[in-house]
C-alpha cells in the first residue's frame, strides 16, 4: 500500500493525533466511549417508545420521545462539537445502526447463529469506527476514493476495507480499561 495516498497515513499518526487530543483535554476518550454507549441506548429509547406508543394506541408514549430526544441531542453535543454538512445526522445513525447491530447480533448468539452474530458485531464495530474517525477529524472527505470495494485506493493490497482498517486502529486508541 501507498502510504502517502493512504487516509490515515500511520498508525503512529493515528496515535499521535488521539494522544494529541487527549493532552489538549478536548476529548477523554474513555468517558466520551462511555457516552457513546448511552446516546445509542437513548436512540434505542426512542425506537421503543414509538413502537410502544404505535401498539397500545397510547399517546404518552409518543410525548416521551422528546424529551429522550433532547437529552440525547444534548448528549451528543458533549462529543461533536465541531461539524459541516450532515456531520451531526451522519454520526447519530451511525450510532444508531451500530446499536442496532449489536442488538440484532446478541440475538443471533444466543440462538447458537455464531457466524452471523461475528459478521454483526464486526460491522457494528466498523460503524462505530467510522463514527470516531468522522469526530476525532481522522477521516477527510476529500481522502477517499472509491477504486474497489474494499481498497481505499489502486494501492492498497490489504482491500481490508476503511472502516475495517479505522476499526483497527481506533481499537488500538480507544481503550475503555485505560483510566
């Protein structure tokens, strides 16, 4: 792979610039993981209040889901703080999906579906991944290219995939057991 058409350069880059933010204290990366967690329970919350409004016919489900929904929106602003475009909508479904999928792959563990519940979480992990390098500003737009479905660029042997190749690294950066 060439490295000097490559998004994220290092994986020494990639640290540096986690460590980097760290220092600077805009971002505890544990915490805001921690966060994350609950934004997606919150948009979990707000799924089951609408179908549990839809069955029972009961409006004061649906009056709850605003206010689950400013408390996630207020959430979220703790972590993306800085955003363009459709940044801010981009990151909350990517939650959410990760969420789901995690969701939907515990359901399948426990019906003895292993391959199908790995397959699950590993893309809820790429989700999840993507979410962090699109708020830690580790993915620039203007980087990516699609050449294959799996490459990140004519150079790339790997065609491992960016978000697989992201979901390396942030779990070599965000580790929760650090305090």
């Amino acid at each position: 792979m060439d490295i000097n058409n490559n998004p994220i350069k290092s994986l020494q880059e990639f640290i540096d610039k986690a460590d980097s933010i760290k220092k600077q204290e805009k971002m505890d990366l544990s915490s805001d993981q921690d966060l994350t967690i609950a934004i997606m329970n919150l948009v979990g919350i707000e799924e089951h209040l609408f179908f549990t409004g839809s069955k029972t016919g009961k409006n004061e489900y649906y009056d709850l889901i605003n206010e689950v929904r400013e408390m996630r929106k207020e959430l979220l602003k703790k972590i993306i703080k800085d955003y363009e475009g459709e940044v801010w909508c981009i990151s909350k479904h990517l939650l959410a999906a990760s969420y789901r999928l995690m969701e939907v792959g515990t359901k399948q563990l426990s019906q003895n579906k292993k391959d199908e519940a790995y397959d699950l979480f590993k893309k809820a992990y790429e989700l999840y991944s993507l979410f962090w390098g699109i708020n830690m500003k580790i993915i620039d737009s203007s980087d990516l290219k699609k050449i294959d479905d799996k490459a990140l660029n004519k150079h790339d042997q790997e065609k491992k995939g960016f978000a697989a190749k992201l979901g390396d690294l942030v779990r070599k950066v965000v580790d929760c057991c650090i305090e």
